[in-house]
C-alpha cells in the first residue's frame, strides 16, 4: 500500500492530468469553431493524452494496493482572444502541471518511495517535451503576428510541427 501522503499526491496529479484533458479539449472546441482546424487536431490530440496520463496514474495507485479517486473538475475557459492567448494559457497550464510533478518526486525522496519516485521520470520527461513545444510555438506566433497569411500557414503545420518535437521514434 502507498504511503498516505504520496497516495494523496499522487490523486491530486490525478485531478491536474484530467483538469489538464479537459482545458485542452475546450481549446479544442474554441480552434474548431474559430476556423483554425489544424489547431484544433492538436488540442483534441492532446485531450486524449493528458486523459492517458491520468489514466496511467490512476492504474498505478491502484495497483500499489490504494485507491484511486476519480475527481470533480472545474469547467475551463470556453473561449480566447486569439491563438497567441490559447498557447499562452497552455504554457501556463503545463509550467504549473510541472511544478507539481517536482512536488510529488519531491516527495518520494523525502518518504523513500523509489518505486514511484521511478514511475514519475516519465511525467518529468513529458513535462520537458510538453513545456518545450508550448514554447516553440509560441515563438512561431510572435514571427507570425496578426498576419491572416502567417496565421493560416501555423495553423497548417502546427500537427507537423508537434511530430518533429516528437522525433522519429515517438
Ligand atoms: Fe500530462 O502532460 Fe500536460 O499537463
């Protein structure tokens, strides 16, 4: 059985990676309707990754013999001023999704609980990639401004250029 307090930490992760699903499906929902379609394949693909995240999280407490508890979420922000605000707030979300990754390996250290301590090295990985590529776009939008041309080409490539932050082997 975990240790209480990493299994609480652990739930609270839980809540961040479904609140983290859902925030990304509503981005999705504001690109779909705004007429940004690449944009919005990216945020549906991300709903369901951070919903495998939780997921993975939730299967693990489990299977350490505690329980897993399925969270209440808050509904996120259904609209944005523009892709520059979306991917702002996506940088946001992700630096304060990592920051209570830290927390949780943190804690593992702190109660010497190496097997999770282990098992969280890959939400530290995703977290680097996730903050990365939120930040990559948003350097591309700042070259593209308010352009419609610009924004139009972003719009298109966004889906490849989440491929090549992924690598060939991913
Ligand atoms: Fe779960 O990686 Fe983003 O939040």
């Amino acid at each position: 059985m975990l240790n209480p307090e990493i299994a609480e930490a652990l739930n609270n992760q839980v809540q961040l990676e479904a609140q983290s699903s859902h925030a990304y499906l509503a981005m999705a929902v504001w690109a779909e309707t705004s007429g940004y379609d690449g944009t919005a394949t990216f945020f549906y693909r991300h709903a369901e990754e951070e919903r495998v995240h939780m997921l993975k999280l939730i299967r693990f407490i489990n299977e350490r013999g505690s329980n897993a508890v399925v969270p209440a979420l808050v509904a996120p922000s259904p609209a944005f001023t523009g892709l520059k605000q979306a991917f702002e707030s996506v940088l946001e979300h992700e630096t304060r999704v990592t920051q209570s990754i830290n927390e949780v390996v943190d804690l593992c250290l702190k109660v010497k609980d190496y097997p999770t301590y282990n098992f969280m090295q890959w939400y530290v990985a995703e977290q680097l990639e996730e903050e990365g590529l939120a930040r990559r776009i948003l350097d591309r939008l700042a070259l593209a401004g308010d352009a419609s041309g610009a924004l139009y080409h972003f719009d298109r490539d966004i889906t490849t250029m989440e491929a090549e932050a992924e690598g060939p082997t991913a």
